[in-house]
C-alpha cells in the first residue's frame, strides 16, 4: 500500500534528501569512528560522540520505511530492497566488532574494513535497485 506523502504535506524530493544526507553523516560519521577507534583516540569515548550517531541512523531509518511507504514497495517482495536490509544488518553487526566488540585491534580492523565494504554495498544497491549492482 502506497501512503500519499502530499496527503501529510512531505514532499518526496525533500524525504529523499534526508534520507541520503543522513547516509553520506552516517558513513562519514563511522569512517571517522572507526579511524579514531584505530587510533586509540579519546574523542571516540565522548557522550555525544556515542549518541549523535544513533539520532542520525534513527532519522535514517525512518526517511527510509517513509520512503517505501510512498514508493509502495516491500523487501519481501523486492529484491534490492531485501539485498539492502540484510547488508543492513551486516553492516550493523560488522560496525559493532570495529567499534566495540572486537578484541584485538586486528579484529577491530578487518570488520571495519569489512563494514565499510559493505556500506559500499548498500549505497551501490541503492542507486542501482539491484542486488547485484556491479552487473
């Protein structure tokens, strides 16, 4: 079921552009997590450090359940956008290890390498609406 963005006064143009601003802070935000996180930096440990970059995935989120909405499509019955959940999940889990999780610093490098690879994924599927997007 397609939902009327006009009807609620949300223009689609405007909900895309949060939608990928909130992805080009949330990568670049990680990518400099993850650098300072290698760097043993004690900005990494700051309290705002830590929350900002929930508010911004959150706002990420949302532009993007709001998207499919108006777009009418579900990843169930979508490919790409199942490809873009299920690396979504990766990426969520893979950024974890970097940041916190990893006990060694090699660990926490190679998910982070990872993590980023696959980001690289996700904005590929993006703008493509393909699951293999490199075809």
């Amino acid at each position: 079921m397609s939902v009327e963005l006009a009807a609620i006064g949300v223009d689609y143009v405007w909900l895309k552009g949060v939608h990928v601003g909130c992805a080009i802070i949330s990568g670049c935000g990680f990518v400099a997590r993850g650098v300072g996180v290698m760097r043993s930096a004690s900005w990494v440990e700051r309290r705002w450090v830590r929350i900002v970059p929930h508010v911004v995935d959150s706002i990420l989120l949302a532009s993007a359940i709001a998207l499919a909405c108006a777009l009418g499509v579900v990843p169930v019955r979508n490919d790409w956008l199942s490809a873009k959940v299920v690396a979504l999940l990766a990426y969520v889990m893979l950024g974890s290890v970097a940041l916190k999780r990893g006990r060694t610093d090699k660990e926490k490098a190679a998910a982070f390498a990872a993590a980023l690879a696959v980001f690289g994924y996700i904005v590929s599927v993006a703008h493509t609406h393909s699951p293999i997007p490199w075809r």
